[in-house]
C-alpha cells in the first residue's frame, strides 16, 4: 500500500481563514504537523474517514447485490466495451484487473485502505493531542467503529489482508503481508469492543448520521457470524442489547428510505449524501431505472441514461425469480420494485410510456417491459443524476431477522419466532407458528432486498454455490449471449481477486486462490 497524505482538501477548506485578504498564507498552508490540535479539527478529519462509505455502498451495488440471485442488468448492445468490467461482476467473470479497468465500478480494496489511512492518522495523532479525556473518547469511538467497518469490508471480500493499525510515517511500514482471515476478524472484534462504551447511544430521531453504540454492536453482531469459526452466542448477545435500545419498525416500509425520514428510528446505521452542487450527492435511482430517452416520465427531470458504461440505467435489475418469490400481500413488493412499460429498441433502450406496480402483473401485448428498483424513487429532481437518497447499512428489521437467525442456529426456535413475526406484521404477512433457517434466510431476502446484503447472507447461510447456479441456468435459459464460463461459481469465488495494482506495488502480498 502506498504511503498517502490524507489531509483532504475538503477538510482544509473547512478550517478558518483570516479575514484579512491581504494576509499571503493561502488558507490551504496547513499541514498535517499542525492541523490535528483541536477538537474541530480532529471532528473534520473524522467527517472527511466517513466519505470512504459512499464508495463501499456504490460497489457493492455490482459487487453484492448483482452478484447474487436478486438482480442482473440490461445489456446494452449498442457498445459492448464499456460495460463488460462492472458486468464480469455478476457473470462470475471477474479477474485481478476488473477493478481497475476504466469503466469499473471502482477500486474497493483500496478505497477501504484509504478510509483506513485516515482513521490511523486520526487515531495515532489523537495519542498526543492536547485534548481531554472526553474530547478523545469520542473521537476514538467514531475511528475505532469505522476502521472495524472498512476492515470487515475487506476481510469479506478478499479475505485476509494486511493489517495497518497506525500511520505510516516510513516507506518500510507500508507494505505488510497478508494477516490471516482469522486475525482480521479479532481486529475487527477488538476495534468494535473497544469503541462500543465509547459510543453514543441513538435517543433522539432523526439521528446525526454518524456511528452508535448500536451501529458497533450490529457490526459486531455481523463480525461473530460471518468469521470462520462462528461465535453465535455472542451475536446473539450483541443484537438482544439493540433491542433494547430505543430502536423501532417504522409503520410503513416505503417510509424507511425516504429521503423526508433519512436516520430515522429504524435507521441503525446508514451512509449520508445531500442533494446539490458540493459533490455530496447520491445518484442511484438514475442507475437503476431502464436505460430510456425519456428517463423524466420517471424522474420529474430531463436527462440522458441510455448509453453504456456506469452513467446509464438498466443496472441492478430484478430478476423475475425474485419478483415471482414474494407471497402474496407482502407490501414490499411494489415498494420496492415497479415496472416501465414501453417501446424497446434493438439496443434495449426503452421509450417509457407507463409505470405499473408488480403485484399480479400481466405484460400489455406487444409492448416492452422492465422491471427496476423503486425502493429509492422520490421524485421529482432538479438535475440529473443528483438525489437525496442515503443509503441504508443496517436496520433495526435487520437486526430482528440477524437475531433471529442466530437463534434459530442454537435450536432456540421458540425464542426466534418473536422476532421474524415482528417484521412479517408489517410486511403485511400471517405469523409463523414454526421457524427454520430458510424461512429466516428467506425473509431477510424480501426484507433487505437491494441493500447489498444478499451475496454476504449466502455465504453465510452456506447457500451461495447452489443459489447461484441455479441463477446461472436461468440466465442463460433467457439470454443466448451469455458465454459457456460464465456463473462458474465454487468456493474460491465467494472472495474477490487481489486488484493487480496492489499486487504489483506491494510484493509481500499473494493473489487468492482460483485468480
């Protein structure tokens, strides 16, 4: 890994300036020696180590929630070069240079280091900074928490990786071997359980956005569940202790990712982005809708998504096996997914003529259909590929139905009924009278669905393998395009490859087995 300064021009722009235009110091003069001196100035680096999640939500997109059974993507035909990297991702395609290709979705090991990098200067000036001890406490609680979360990131998708756990000051220090899988794991535990007392716990809704106590214990609840050798007693632990905190169901599930109720008391820990000009923006929905020439009979606002590359629509597209698996009633079918109807071009651009809810859907003769993600639509929007929309990272009903599967794994199913039952009612669906590990697995599907949990939860509930090659059959049952490699699907894939970059800038480092 690169030695790299993190003192972004984004926290230099926040830090006082004289009013003095005379004064010959660009206010831009300040460096790293001098700026970690107080409490602001450590809370704008801390704001600057949370940016790195806008990334891990954005790849997860191609990397978690395509690479499972609840989306694919429309082909765009009309120019095959730029959208075969972030494809290769839900074929089962992907290599060491995927990533870095130019229409990638992005470099995700090194954008987890990066937040890494300027959590541990954070952490290693905080050492020294004339601070109290409550001014310190809080500020290692938030860096603790996120330098757990990049990590659980990176362990998760390519396994054991170099632990950095302080600032690089010398070139010697920056390029480490691989740590185990296992030790990755500890570090995280480690991190978390140090952070908890640290942190807040969430009172007042909506909430500031930024970690919890109970954002660290759900992580941690993950982190038990998800390392090799499986500590579900103490996940069972950690996720008991949120629901008693001040955490609640919203009453409508369409509500949940409103923009109107962004950090809402559902809402346990999500990553933050602000409609307007400062860079700070989402632009999801403008993916996830069929690539058209008329985009606004959706979103309220003329633009363009039908090209190729990332900056089109038609990605993350529900699949009909996912829409076929909701049962009957279940309100979050049409919250979550709708339907465009239209005509269709022969490079599958879509002229929208009418948008239809999926519930008991019966396509109109002759006239195209797709279906797309509706669960972060909230027209309409003033420029193009700029919403308000946050994106969630855990929730309290996620929480309910983790519970729930921890429980049902110690043979405590009676216990777990409670919990699944509580997210069914609002789903609109009749109680369980008895639970298993599919029925769990099977409703944090529907109920997380398009919030990048899904490739994690098969893995971790030991379906991937099968789960995706039955995807595979079906894909290439509907799309004679699909090459005879493609959902090539064992063990060694449920982790990425090592980005040749990496590779080559840091000889200690080893590829994953199967790349």
């Amino acid at each position: 890994m690169k030695r790299i300064a993190y003192l972004t021009v984004s926290i230099l722009a926040l830090t006082s300036c004289s009013n003095d235009f005379l004064d010959l110091v660009p206010p831009t003069s300040l460096s790293s020696a001098s700026f970690y001196q107080t409490a602001d100035q450590f809370d704008q680096a801390t704001a600057a180590a949370y940016t790195n999640l806008r990334g891990i939500a954005f790849m997860g997109i191609f990397m978690d929630e395509m690479r499972s059974d609840n989306t694919f993507y429309t082909r765009y035909a009309a120019d095959r070069g730029t959208s075969t990297s972030a494809e290769a991702y839900t074929e089962f395609r992907d290599n060491s240079v995927t990533s870095q290709e130019p229409n990638s979705p992005g470099n995700r090991y090194g954008n987890a280091y990066q937040g890494i990098s300027k959590v541990n200067t954070i952490l290693t000036r905080l050492e020294n900074a004339p601070l109290s001890a409550e001014e310190k406490d809080k500020i290692a609680g938030e860096a603790l928490f996120l330098r757990a979360f990049y990590y659980y990131d990176l362990v998760q998708h390519f396994g054991g990786v170099p632990l950095q756990l302080k600032e690089i000051t010398a070139t010697e220090e920056a390029f480490l071997p691989r740590s185990t899988a296992i030790e990755v794991y500890d570090q995280v535990i480690a991190d978390l359980n140090t952070a908890i007392p640290l942190l807040p716990v969430a009172t007042t809704f909506p909430q500031s956005g930024r970690a919890t106590s109970g954002a660290a214990k759900m992580l941690l609840a993950y982190a038990y569940l998800s390392k090799p050798t499986k500590e579900v007693d103490k996940a069972t632990a950690e996720l008991l202790d949120i629901t008693q905190m001040n955490y609640g169901l919203m009453d409508n599930y369409a509500d949940v990712f409103d923009p109107a109720h962004k950090n809402n008391k559902e809402s346990i820990f999500e990553v933050q982005y602000k409609q307007g000009n400062e860079g700070q923006h989402s632009d999801f929905i403008w993916r996830f809708i069929p690539k058209a020439t008329n985009p606004d009979f959706i979103l309220g606002v003329n633009g363009t998504n039908a090209r190729g590359g990332l900056v089109s629509g038609g990605w993350n597209v529900p699949t009909q096996e996912l829409v076929d698996s909701y049962e009957a009633g279940d309100v979050r079918l049409p919250a979550s997914i709708a339907i465009a109807e239209g005509a269709v071009d022969d490079n599958s651009v879509m002229t929208i003529t009418a948008v239809k809810s999926p519930v008991d859907y019966v396509p109109t003769p002759g006239v195209g259909y797709q279906y797309f993600i509706k669960k972060y639509l909230h027209p309409p929007y003033q420029v193009e590929f700029n919403t308000d929309n946050n994106w969630p990272v855990f929730r309290y009903a996620g929480a309910l139905l983790l519970l729930a599967e921890s429980l049902v794994a110690q043979g405590r199913t009676a216990d777990a009924l409670p919990y699944i039952n509580e997210v069914r009612r609002r789903a609109n669906l009749d109680e369980l009278n008895t639970v298993t590990a599919a029925d769990v697995a099977n409703e944090m599907r529907h109920e997380l669905a398009f919030e990048n949990h899904r490739w994690a939860d098969l893995i971790r509930t030991g379906t991937a393998v099968e789960t995706i090659t039955a995807k595979g059959e079906r894909m290439k049952a509907l799309y004679g395009w699909l090459l005879p490699n493609t959902f090539g699907i064992n063990e060694d894939k449920f982790i990425y490859a090592i980005p040749t970059r990496e590779l080559q800038i840091n000889s200690n480092l080893t590829q994953n087995p199967g790349y």
